[in-house]
C-alpha cells in the first residue's frame, strides 16, 4: 500500500462547471477537472502520490489518513 492509498479520494460530477471534479478531502481541495471521471480520478491519484511524494522528501509529515475512518 502507498502513502497516497491511505486518503480518500472524490471525483463527483459539478453541475455549475459541466465536468467531474476531483478533490481529497483534508489534503487538496478541488484540483482537477475534466469530461471523463476515470481519467479525472486517475489525475487525482497522480496528484495525491505527488503531494505525499514531496512531504516526505521535505521532512513534513503526512496529514492521518482518512481511508476508513469515516470522512465524508
């Protein structure tokens, strides 16, 4: 399992935008956009591994992970 498994990860479709946005919630708000909801998640995963990439790289440490904790 990678850093970026461990958050939640919502791709919901924007009726003021006309396209599926993506967003991790306590990690990135919205961040990418687009028509197709399966490249749009596939962005999103990319930018959640990138993020957790250079925390660690940085000596930040990575917000608690929200995979099965019931973050909405």
């Amino acid at each position: 399992m990678t850093d970026a498994t461990r958050y939640v990860k919502i791709v919901e479709w924007s009726e003021e935008d006309g396209v599926f946005v993506g967003q991790c919630p306590g990690i990135i708000g919205p961040s990418c956009h687009g028509p197709d909801e399966v490249e749009d998640y596939r962005e999103l995963c990319e930018i959640v591994a990138e993020w957790a990439e250079l925390a660690r790289r940085d000596g930040r440490g990575l917000t608690a992970p929200t995979v099965g904790t019931g973050v909405d």
